[in-house]
C-alpha cells in the first residue's frame, strides 16, 4: 500500500492515462473510498481518501474478484 499526502483527488491521475475509470464510489463520514480500473492492463486500483485537509490518499493495487466483491458489498 501506498500513502501519499497533500495530493488533491482531482490532480490525481492514476497510471498517467486517460485509459482510467472510476467504476465505483462510497463515503462514509469523512472518508471515501473508490475503485478504478484500467482499460488497457485490466488493473483494478483501491483508494481511500479524506477530503480534509491535508488529503490523505492510500492507494492499493487489487484483484478483480477483490474490486466486485467491494462493490457487491453493502454498507
């Protein structure tokens, strides 16, 4: 996993592609928590970040399986 700080959610390019979707989104208080995925190298990538200032971004690498079982799951 990766942490990174001070970055802006909307600056944050993920893999430097315009290949990328975000496929999948929820917020729980202050966090949120996203699932893209890339077109050209079926990659699926985990984020979860907090709006508040300083951002904080963490940033994981997962499976597909993992991805659908995020998005299947209900809060």
């Amino acid at each position: 996993m990766k942490l990174l700080r001070n970055i802006k959610l909307d600056n944050y390019n993920f893999y430097n592609s315009g290949a990328t979707r975000k496929i999948f989104s929820v917020g729980y208080e202050n966090l949120t928590t996203f699932v893209y995925y890339q077109d050209a190298s079926n990659r699926y990538t985990l984020v979860i970040a907090k709006g508040d200032d300083p951002p904080l971004i963490v940033e994981k690498k997962i499976t597909r399986a993992e991805a659908f079982r995020l998005m299947n799951t209900r809060p």
